[in-house]
C-alpha cells in the first residue's frame, strides 16, 4: 500500500461493508486509503441531477464514513480528493464492473449500489431447473395435428426443416406447423421428470395466427392447435403430481393484428380496434392516421403495440376479477415470464408483480432482459426491475454471453470472473440466485450450432458443450434447457432454432451426459444455494467454489484443446477428502487437501467437478 496514493476495492470488506446490493434500511461502511489527502469525502449521486457530497473522517492514513440508505433506487458513488488546492478523484475502473477503481483528475467512473426492498423468490423456482418449451415443436399427442388453421402448412415429416413461406416482400403467407400441443407435453411429463425438470416454461399457447404466438389473438383461449383450457388445467395438474410447475409467456407490449382486440381481418365476431373507433378496445392502441397508420413493435405491422397503462387494458390483464392474470393462475400455472419487459413501464410491472403476489403467494415473475437488469436504460429511463417491487428473475443472457465467449476463447477466465463479479455486486442476492440462466431459447443459435460454428472437430464440438452445460448447472442461478438441447438438436437463427424435438433419433451420449448433470445439481444443496468463491487460474481455466453449510465443492474447466494444467487451490483451513462426481462408479478419483491447498491436475476439454466427502475446518473456540 505505501507505493499508493489512494485505494479503494469495492468487494473488499474491510473498504465496503456489506458487499453488493442492500436492502432498504441499511448502513454501508466506506473506508479507503489515502494517506497523502487533506481531505476525502464521498460524492453520491441519484439519477442524473441530484447530488450529495459527503466529508469522509480521517483516521491514520485512511478516511471512512457510514451512510444509511432508506429508499429503493440506484446510486451512484465516487470519491473526490483534496491535496492542498488540487483536487482529484477516485471511481471504478474503466470498464465499470466493480472491484479495485482507478485515479482520475476528472469525470470519474462512479461505482453503483442498488438499494431494494427485500423480497423472497419461491424455493421452487430458486433451486429448480427449467425446460423451455416451443409447443409446436415438442410432441404431437395425438395422431394427427389438432385443428389445423386456415391457409396454413403442415410439415409432412416430424423431422422436416423448418421454414417460412413468404412472398417477394419478405412477408410470411402462411404459417407451417409440426402440431405439437399440451397433450404432447403431457405425455413427456414421465421424461422431463427423469432429466431433473421441475418447471416448464412454455412459449406462448395462447390463440393466434402465427407458429410462434407473440401475436396474440385472444389472451382468454388456448390456441385450438395446442388444445383448450380443460387440457391447459390437466398439464398443471398432472405436472404438480410429479412436482413440476408450469410457467407461462406472457406478451403484453402488443397483440396481433388478427386479434379480438385488433381484428383488422374481421376473423372474430366483436368490433376491433382497426374496424371502429368506436370499439371497446380503440384506446388500446396508438393510431397517428387511422386506421392504416399506427404504432407496431418495432415496425412490425401485424404486432400493433398497446398502450399498456391504458385502464380498460390494465383492468383487463391485471386487476379485474376475471382478467388474464387471474385466469390462468387459478387454472394451475405458477408464474409468468414477461415478453420483452424492457418495453413495459414500470408501473405495469408493479401492478403485475402486486397482483400475481395476491392470487398465488407463490408465484414467480422472470423478465425477459438481455443486459444487466439492474441498470437498464429503455426508452430513455431508468428501470426499476430489481428493487423489490418487480421482477423476481431476469433471463440471463449476460451469463450466456460469458460462457460461450469464454469457451470459444473471445475472453480470459479473469474478465468472466471480473464481469459475473459485477453482476453479483449489482443484483440483489435473491435475483442473482434465482437468475435464469440459460443457454439457448428460442431467440438464440442452438448451443450444438455455435460450437459447430467454432470448430469442426465432432470431439471438440461435444467437449465444449460439456463443458457449457456443467458450468451452468454447478453456477448459483436456476438452470433453463432449450427443449432438444440434451437431446443434440442443431439450428441457426429463427426459425431453424426450432426444429422438431428428435424422438427416436436422440443423441443417446447428449442424453447421458445431461441426466448426469443435473442429477449432481438436484442432489447437492451446495449447487442451489451454496456461496460463491472464484479462484485465479491460468487464463484458459476457470475454477470456482460453492459453499454451504458443510458441503464444499470445486469446479473446474479447462477449455483448452492441448494444455494440461497443474493446480494449487487455496482453502482457507479446508482439509478434507474430495471426490470427483464425474468418475465413473468404478473409478472415483478421490483427492486429499492438505494444509488447505488441494492439488489437482486437469487435462484438455476437461471438467472436474469435486465434493468434499470429510472433512475438518479451523475454528476459534471462545471460552
């Protein structure tokens, strides 16, 4: 410390006390050296204008103050400093992601601190895994598709390509579909319980024109492709029997143009939007000339985009006795995720939160949120998904982006660690291990395809999605399988990422490796609750630990095609045996700590994943 001017490290408790996000009510202990300084003080800022300046104590060659935070909100903080007359500062490093800042003699990167109002996600959801279901493409449960729509197109092969059927414009003319439907689903219930599973979160089911469902035509009904209520009621039941739940897509930035609410076809008896502006459903809308010129999700124009804050619609989704959200959750479901959450307002979310809350105490909200949800700007403003009165769950594609990047070798093991780091220190501890953490949905290349992408060597192709797939499942945050994954189903961008489930033409070592996986994660409490601490390793290493009560697991992947690497893991007093859960029955590798330093060696490709079996830790005994 004497070569430095000034220090702080946001995730050192002896400069900030406690880590990471806070609840409301809390007083945080800031502390930083910096012994050449007259003066220190902290400079907090809410939102862009207002602003607090605050004059640090100094004691010996550090300066620290203690500041209570009462309100749910983001902050910002940095740290001014006074040598005589020159002033300078001291803020986060440059890229923003927490930890030991930098120097600066102007505009200082500030660090943030989230303060929310605590909330508790159900256990279900939190130590669960989920498996994402595209309906259509899961499983027919009947011997020919149900209900197959006007001018549409069905695959003559369950195995067949997808496709879309456009005209010279680009716009799709007909729809064409596998007829997959709940009773497909219900049949699999045995199958999905076998891999772990115990929420589905199923893509849209409800009526409209489209395969895929973002363009709803009536949130009251079942599509007729997939079934109808008493068969939605069934799945819930018949799911809950083998401790499965049933999350629900919610997409409420917009209907679809041939809709009860839109009708701009006339294919529904009532008065839509588009056909009178007498119509109960006008306001609704957003229309500039109408009826031809009105607001659509992102310039789609069979998605006209609702006004969400709208009463009549408020009342009709959330807060009616007989609205969407009542409905389907006293039918069976368990929870909703949120369609692009980052263009509903906030207020909508609150009120969907609030009521989900009072029909079903136990019911789960995810959003669907592509950065770091804490910090969000949309539309100009600043989300308040993660402060309590939200979101419970974000889908998290910042954990997916960082684990195909460090695979493929786009980043070290050190940037991983420093930018999931920042996600810990930005989340409320309940979000970040509630987290969906996913690899693929229906949004995404299929996991199989990236790799693809990257090499073409079959062995590495597997290996590399091992290694994905076990990093996912040992990480705090709740698991999501893309249907067909662990299955060895392939696929690009939409809709090829939405291939029929293979059944009978499974990859059978695909399918091994994962009820492997998620059995270690289903068996281990260490896996769903377990505290985590990352190790530095060499660049090409990522090593990790979880923590809970007397368990005690390593993680460690090696994503190097040809190097080798020999380990030294500190401890801390953790002497023990550990064994490797990724032997065979016949082959246990069981490895002894001493002095608190586990050696290990690990090869190419190669994950590990150990559990101290008996053990002893230092204590301090009080007389």
């Amino acid at each position: 410390m004497d070569n430095l001017k000034v220090f702080f490290n946001s995730h050192d408790l002896s400069y900030r006390n406690p880590f990471g996000a806070v609840v409301c009510g809390s007083k945080v202990f800031f502390r930083i050296y910096g012994s050449i300084y007259d003066e220190i003080n902290l400079e907090l800022y809410y939102g862009d204008e207002k602003k607090e300046k605050i004059s640090m104590e100094k004691c010996g060659e550090y300066f620290s103050i203690e500041v209570k935070f009462e309100k749910p909100q983001i902050l910002w903080y940095y740290f001014s400093l006074k040598q005589g007359e020159t002033y300078s500062f001291y803020g986060n490093n440059q890229q923003g992601l927490g930890g030991i800042g930098e120097f600066y003699y102007s505009n200082p990167k500030p660090y943030q601190i989230t303060v929310y109002e605590d909330f508790k996600i159900p256990s279900w959801y939190k130590e669960g895994i989920i498996y994402q279901i595209f309906v259509d493409s899961f499983n027919n449960g009947f011997d020919s598709p149900l209900n197959p729509k006007n001018n549409s197109f069905i695959y003559g092969n369950w195995y067949d390509d997808p496709m879309y059927i456009k005209d010279s414009s680009g716009n799709i003319i007909r729809w064409a579909f596998y007829g997959g439907n709940l009773q497909g689903v219900i049949e699999k219930l045995s199958y999905l319980k076998s891999l772990g599973v115990t929420a589905i979160y199923l893509n849209p089911i409800f009526e409209a024109s489209s395969v895929h469902k973002y363009d709803t035509g009536d949130y009251l009904k079942i599509d007729p492709m997939f079934g109808d209520e008493d068969k939605f009621q069934e799945l819930c039941l018949k799911a809950m029997e083998k401790g499965i739940r049933i999350i629900l897509d919610g997409v409420f930035s917009h209907t679809g143009d041939d809709s009860v609410y839109f009708n701009k076809y006339g294919s529904y008896p009532s008065v839509g939007a588009y056909e009178s502006s007498e119509s109960l459903y006008y306001s609704w809308y957003r229309f500039k000339t109408y009826p031809e010129d009105y607001e659509c999700w992102w310039g789609v124009k069979s998605l006209p985009n609702v006004n969400e804050l709208e009463q009549s619609y408020m009342d009709f989704i959330i807060n009616s006795k007989n609205s969407v959200v009542n409905k389907w959750l006293k039918l069976g479901a368990s929870g909703w995720r949120l369609d692009v959450a980052d263009e509903l307002p906030d207020d909508f979310i609150k009120a969907f939160k609030k009521k989900i809350k009072e029909v079903k105490e136990d019911s789960v909200l995810i959003g669907e949120v592509w950065e770091d949800a804490s910090n969000k700007i949309s539309y100009g403003e600043r989300r308040e998904y993660l402060l309590g009165r939200e979101l419970d769950s974000v889908m998290n594609y910042p954990f997916r982006n960082l684990t195909l990047d460090f695979l493929r070798g786009y980043i070290e093991a050190e940037e991983f660690s420093k930018k999931v780091m920042s996600l810990l220190e930005n989340y409320p501890k309940e979000v970040f291990y509630g987290n969906m953490n996913l690899l693929g949905t229906h949004d995404t290349e299929r996991l199989l395809t990236i790799f693809k992408d990257y090499t073409e060597d079959e062995t590495y192709v597997i290996a590399l999605l091992k290694l994905a797939t076990l990093l996912q499942m040992t990480f705090p945050g709740v698991p999501s399988i893309y249907y067909g994954d662990e299955a060895g189903l392939t696929g690009g961008k939409d809709p090829f990422n939405r291939k029929a489930y293979p059944w009978n033409r499974e990859n059978k070592d695909m399918m091994h490796w994962y009820r492997l996986i998620t059995s270690i994660r289903s068996s281990y409490a260490v896996f769903k609750k377990g505290e985590l601490k990352l190790h530095m390793a060499p660049s090409f290493i990522l090593c990790y630990e979880r923590i809970y009560e007397d368990e005690r697991a390593i993680v460690i992947l090696n994503r190097s095609f040809n190097a080798s690497c020999e380990l030294e893991i500190n401890l801390v007093s953790f002497n023990g045996e550990f064994e490797n859960l990724l032997c065979k029955e016949n082959k246990k590798e069981k490895i002894h700590s001493e002095s608190g330093i586990l050696k290990i060696s690990i090869g190419p490709l190669q994950g590990k994943v150990l559990i101290g079996t008996a053990f002893h830790l230092k204590r301090s005994h009080k007389n």
